[in-house]
C-alpha cells in the first residue's frame, strides 16, 4: 500500500491534473498493490479544496482503489509540517510526497518503487543532478531541471553544494522534495524533527544518515518549472533555509 502525500496552497488549476495523471500512472502500472492519494491543503484561496472535493466525487467510492483523500489546515503552516500532518491519515506501507504544482512527473512514481523494492531501501529519493556512485544502474538516465531561469538555478546549485560541504548528507539532491520512504522510517524520523518549512527536506535525509541503520538510495527525475501559479519559494524561504543549515551543522 501507498500512500502518496501532496500539500497543497493556492493549487487550483494543477491539483486536478495531477490527481487524474497520478491515478492514470498507478492504475495502469501497478498489479496488486493499492495506494491513496492525502492532499493537505492549508487553507488555499483559491478553491483548491473545492477542485479536490469534485475529485472525490468523481473518484471516490467504497471499492474503489486510489481514494482521494482531503485533510485541511487553518493556515500556511510550512511544507515540512503538511507532510507530518498528512502522515496521520497515511494507511500505506510507504509513503510518497510531491509538489502539487506539477513539476514533479508522477510517471517517476513507478521508478521510486522499481528502486526500494530492487534494494529493499527504507528511503528513495528523487535528484535533479546526476547521481555519482559508478556502481548506480540508474546512472546516465534522464535528470534535469526544465524551465528555470539561470538565477534560481544557480540559488539551488548553490543551497546543494552548501549542505555538501557541511553536512555531507550522501546523496546528490539535499533539497529536493519528491521521495519515498518506508512509513515506520518516516514516523521515526520525523519524531525528531525541528523543520517545519523548506528546510525540512535537508534535515530529514541528514538525519536519515546519522542514524546510520537505514538504507538510502537515488533515482534520476526531471524537474519541470509550474507552468501555472506563482513559485511559494521567495527570500524568507531563502533566509530560513540558511538558519537551517548552519543549524544542523551545529546540532546534528
């Protein structure tokens, strides 16, 4: 069973299309294995929970696998947090979590899974950049990020090649937020968490490898910039996730 978690804010035009391209890739490629959408929404505008509510009618019945599921919020309470709070409701064995806006291709879903069952990993995650271990059978597949502009790509080189130097976390893409993991590793890991917002990515991998006990693994995504909406990324995410950092060189 999975359960794939999908914090939402101010979604509306996306959310529908990703529920219908989940399902579309799920129900077409997988065999006996069930799995749940949770999309945890802090109080969008917009009508995001409206959009997701029509889901539910369309989708939703009591045998019906791939049920959607709506769990709201008072307010933006921070990405890290949304995914802690949709934790609760989760039903699967693994869960999965993923940007709402699109940018995440819910196709890779199938190679995240492909992957923890091949090396039976309690964490996959997914990277932008190319994976470095030589012996990966994934190196060389398709990874990149489509549509940014050269300043945010040079911010996210840079956040990366920072948590490199100081924390050494072991895998490639330190602040990318498409991942699977085994639910009991997730619950353990988040138990210890202090990250609500953006940092929340980097502390829970850097925590993954203190704890030396859980196994790790990598497959190469293709990340496509939100075509519709506006980016939730700005300075006050920037700065929190400086403070993080030098946090978690500090502490953990």
């Amino acid at each position: 069973m999975y359960s794939i978690i999908v914090p939402t804010y101010n979604e509306r035009v996306n959310i529908a299309m990703l529920i219908m391209l989940i399902r579309e890739t799920m129900n077409e490629s997988m065999n006996d294995e069930k799995y749940e959408i949770i999309v945890v929404d802090d109080n969008s505008k917009d009508g995001t929970q409206d959009t997701v509510k029509k889901m539910q009618k369309i989708y939703n019945d009591d045998d019906c696998d791939g049920r959607i599921i709506l769990k709201t919020r008072k307010g933006k309470l921070g990405l890290g947090s949304a995914y802690v709070y949709g934790l609760q409701f989760a039903t699967g064995d693994f869960v999965i979590i993923m940007d709402a806006d699109l940018s995440h291709n819910p196709r890779a879903i199938l190679e995240f899974i492909r992957k923890q069952k091949e090396g039976d990993y309690d964490i996959v995650s997914g990277t932008r950049y190319s994976i470095s271990k030589s012996n990966n059978k994934d190196k060389g597949e398709e990874c990149g990020v489509f549509g940014w502009d050269a300043k945010r790509k040079l911010t996210s080189r840079g956040a990366n090649y920072l948590a490199h130097v100081l924390l050494n976390p072991g895998v490639s893409d330190l602040t990318g937020s498409f991942r699977l993991y085994r639910k009991s590793t997730f619950q353990t890991l988040v138990d210890s968490m202090q990250s609500t917002g953006y940092v929340f990515q980097m502390e829970i991998i850097v925590r993954a490898k203190k704890n030396g006990t859980f196994k790790i693994a990598e497959v190469p995504i293709s990340f496509v910039d939100r075509v519709y909406g506006h980016s939730k990324l700005g300075a006050t995410e920037i700065i929190s996730y400086l403070k993080g950092l030098v946090s978690l060189f500090l502490t953990v």
